[in-house]
C-alpha cells in the first residue's frame, strides 16, 4: 500500500471515530444536533467547541510525505542559512579584530556562539524536524517583538518602511509556520512508529 492510500485510509478511520464520538453523546454532553444540555456548564461548552474546531482542523491536514518540506520551513531555512552565513562572517572580522567605524571590534565568542546555533538551526529546518521549527519560531517571536519596539523609535521615512518590512515579513512567515510545524508534528508521518506497524 502507498503513503498516499495509508494516509487516506487515517483519515478516514479518524473521520469514523469521530463521528462514532458524536453519534451517542454521555449524559449531560450535547444532544445529536449539538445543542448543550441544560446541566453543561459554559466552560465546557466552551472546551468542547474547542476541542471540535481543532479535530476539524486536523481532519484538514495531510501527514508529510518521506522527504517531504513544507515551503515555510524550506524559506526559513534559508533564511537561517543566511543569517548564519552574516554571523560567522562577523565572528571572523571580530575574531581579526577589524573595528567598523569608530566603534570596538565586538568579541567573537558570542557571536560564534550564535551563527553555530543558526546553522544547527537551518540544518533542521532543511530536515524538516519539529524541534528546529519551534526554535525558529521562537527567534521569530523575538523579531516581532523587536521591531514593535523599534516602529516607535525610528526617525526617517526609510527607517519606517525597513522596520514594517520585517515585521511583516516576520509575521507572515510565523502564521505559515504554524501549519507547517502541525503538519510535522502528525504521528501518522511515513516512516514513523504507527505507519511502520501498518506495513506489517
């Protein structure tokens, strides 16, 4: 059976549990259509329809295919692939010694430090691994934080437009990533534990 045939068939097991959940609700959940019964507290109205919009949402999603990287994570890993490349670059010049300007050479271990957690970083995002998604999120949190921040700081005109730039930017390769790292995080990923016992 291919990847693609096993995923349907998850699917459409999961579809039948739940609507094997629903067909006969406990006392005191909500009737067939869905209406709360009189002793439903709101709070568990409300962690039910919570509950019922992400089982909807993950009924949507399809596992990744063997090798497969959601165009999110392969931009972010470029993206890291660069910063990285900015940073070892600096760790070098501050390694040399070369000041810019009139400032102080700035020392070299930090920034070493930082260019060798980006190119682990970009190393699995290009992989696709769930950890380097989460932490790139992480460093994007802080971007957006950052630039928020700077928006009530700048003086000129460009500065403005750069900041908006990247907080955009930043933004919507956050939201993109939110799908994506789902996606990753689905047990039903070929070549996992359940998908190996299905072979069987």
């Amino acid at each position: 059976m291919g990847s693609r045939e096993r995923r349907r068939e998850e699917r459409r097991k999961r579809k039948r549990r739940s609507a094997e959940r629903t067909a006969v609700p406990p006392a005191g959940k909500p009737g067939p259509n869905g209406e709360p019964q009189p002793d439903e507290s709101f709070q568990e109205r409300m962690s039910r329809r919570s509950a019922e919009r992400n089982e909807a949402a993950r009924e949507k999603l399809e596992p990744l295919a063997q090798g497969e990287r959601p165009g999110a994570v392969t931009v972010a890993a470029i993206v890291a692939a660069v910063l990285a490349i900015v940073l070892s670059a600096s760790a070098a010049l501050a390694a040399a010694g070369v000041e810019v300007g009139d400032r102080e050479a700035p020392r070299a271990l930090p920034i070493a430090a930082f260019a060798a957690a980006l190119w682990l970083m970009a190393w699995g995002l290009w992989k696709a691994r769930y950890w380097a998604v989460l932490g790139f999120q992480m460093l994007l949190v802080l971007v957006l934080l950052a630039s928020g921040l700077g928006l009530v700081q700048v003086e000129t005109v460009l500065q403005a437009l750069g900041t908006l730039a990247l907080l955009a930017g930043s933004g919507v390769l956050f939201y993109f990533m939110i799908r994506a790292m789902a996606r990753i995080q689905m047990p039903e990923r070929p070549g996992s534990a359940g998908d190996l016992s299905g072979e069987r």
